[in-house]
C-alpha cells in the first residue's frame, strides 16, 4: 500500500452519538466502501489497534478491519462488510481497552470461539471460525456497529466509574 494515497481518518471517541446507534448495513461494496476499508486499516495500523470499526470514524456503516498483526502480516489482514455472529461457544475474561475509550482498560467476559460470516470487499461470502483474541476482537467490532462499547460489558459500578474517567478527560 502506497501510504501517500491514504487518509488517516480521526477516531470519534466515548460521547459521540454515533457510537450509540446500530449501523446501516452495507447494500453495494463499492469503490467508496473500498477506499473508507483502505484508511481505515491505515489508521488502524497507526494507532495502533487490531481492530477498527466504520462507525468509529464517523461512518455508521457495517463494515470492519481486523488485524491481530498490526500490521506485521498482511496475512492477517480481515476486511468485513455487513459481519455478523453465527455462533458463539465458551467463554473467556481478558482485559481490553478501545480506540474510541481512551486510556480505559477493564476485564470483559466474551465468547472464547465464535463463527462470523461477512463479504469481503469484491462481494465474495467470508466465513471464519475464530478463537481466543480474534474472536474477541470480532465480537468487539461487531458490538460497535450494534452501537455497544466494551464498558457497556462491565457491572454497573465498574461502568459508572469508568464513564466518569472518560468524562474528566473530556
């Protein structure tokens, strides 16, 4: 990728509403949704993160990168548009932050295998049987399109004093 031709897209952040509201899903993978899936691995690349979802950047759209590597292996490298979970199995509790909840990190329970189907940017159905981080991050990215945060996951007392930190730092 020639960076030179890529727009490195600004992260919205806890309090914009469109992290509260379920994304359109995608009706035509054009050149447009192509070009939107292209920054957003650059930004996500920069950011650094390993995953990063359209509404994130002010584009509520069901649409997803994903990548485990950051950018190390372009084997790694998910692109997903209208993605959702077939089926989940297991659980698991690990720590994880967001992009669009800086500096917040807190044990979230999650599916410890998922399936997830999506299409791929030329239109092609895509189907991934993930476990452990990956599937956590599927399940994360697709909870932002549903207009769910991760702290949305936490009891109420852990998101009330998280809300309050991200509301100070504001």
């Amino acid at each position: 990728m020639i960076e030179k031709h890529l727009t490195l897209l600004e992260i919205i952040t806890y309090g914009n509403p469109i992290l509260t509201r379920r994304a359109a899903e995608i009706k035509d993978i054009d050149q447009k949704t192509a070009d939107l899936a292209r920054n957003m691995i650059y930004t996500m690349h920069r950011a650094p993160g390993i995953g990063l979802a359209a509404p994130q950047v002010k584009e509520s759209i069901r649409l997803i990168t994903v990548d485990l590597s950051v950018g190390e292996d372009e084997k790694e490298l998910i692109i997903l548009a209208n993605p959702e979970i077939l089926s989940v199995e297991g659980e698991e509790t690990l720590e994880e932050g967001c992009l669009s909840v800086p500096n917040i990190a807190e044990k979230v329970t999650r599916p410890f295998r998922v399936q997830v189907r999506g299409w791929t940017l030329d239109g092609k159905e895509a189907r991934f049987d993930a476990e452990g981080l990956l599937a956590r991050v599927f399940c994360h990215e697709v909870d932002h399109l549903n207009g769910k945060l991760f702290i949305d996951h936490l009891s109420p007392l852990k998101k009330n004093l998280a809300k309050k930190k991200l509301k100070k730092a504001n």
